[in-house]
C-alpha cells in the first residue's frame, strides 16, 4: 500500500524525537497506532457495507457456481469422449474377434477336405499307368523317364572313405 523504506521510517522516528520529546513519544506512538487502526477499521468496514449494498458476495458466489459448473461441463464432455473411444474400441475388438473367429472356422474346413491325390486320380480316370512322380522329379523340368544323372553315377561306397 505505502511504499516506506526502512530509512524513510528511521528520518520520521529522529524528527518525532526532536519535535515531541523523548517523555511523550511513547505516549505519542501509541496514540498513533490507536488512530491507524481505528482508520482501518472504518476502511475496513465501509468496504463491506459496500460490497453488501452491491451484492459482491452473491456477485463472488454467482461466478464461483459459474466456474464449478464449467469444470463439470468439461468433466461430461471428457466422460462423453470417453465413452465414445470405449465404445469404438469394444465395437473394433469385437470385430476383430468375429474376423478371427470366421478365420478359424475356414481353417478348420479346409483341414477337413482329403488331401488330393493325383496319381490315383489317373488311374481312376483309366489312362494309361504311369509312375507316382518321384521327389527328386518335381523340381526337374525332364520327363519323367529319362534317367537323371545322379541315377547313372555311381555311388561310393561307404567302405572308401
């Protein structure tokens, strides 16, 4: 409120002693310290029979619900998003799981089809008998009857080494 240094104090309190005297100076200070706060009690007081004229504290407590309800207005729209996202993400699980499921039950379908069998289907079929394709045959690309040349090399013997 006042802006008073400690030096501003100090010049004040040596001018007091020189002007009033050294036997009614403490009598002066206490009568100065009663006259302040009786004026700050009357500040005091004129303030709160003002602000009650105006209605400040119905004014505070006005802005003050105001402010509560905005947080609770903040609070429902968080719970809404909320829910929004627990809702989307129940609803994209749930999705996953009927995928996953629908995955399942193929799967477990086509592991319950016979495996084909193509050279019993040949001879089925009454076409001429030919020789069940060997392992080594599926990844040459010569017919099926013409000897390899690992058939016509001869081995070693496990003797030799």
């Amino acid at each position: 409120m006042f802006d008073v240094s400690f030096f501003e104090l100090l010049v004040v309190g040596v001018v007091a002693l020189l002007v009033i005297g050294p036997e009614r100076l403490p009598g002066a200070i206490r009568t100065g310290a009663l006259w302040f706060g009786r004026l700050r009690h009357a500040i005091t007081e004129t303030r709160s029979e003002i602000e009650k004229h105006i209605g400040a504290d119905e004014i505070r407590r006005q802005l003050h619900n105001e402010q509560v309800m905005a947080s609770l207005e903040k609070l429902k729209e968080s719970r809404a998003a909320l829910e929004r996202d627990l809702l989307n993400y129940q609803t994209s699980i749930n999705n996953e799981l009927r995928d996953a499921t629908i995955i399942d039950q193929s799967a477990e379908v086509t592991h319950d089809l016979p495996p084909a069998d193509h050279a019993h289907q040949h001879l089925d079929e009454g076409s001429d008998a030919v020789d069940p394709p060997h392992e080594h045959d599926k990844h040459s690309k010569r017919p099926n009857n013409t000897p390899s040349a690992a058939d016509t090399t001869p081995k070693p013997s496990p003797e030799s080494h």
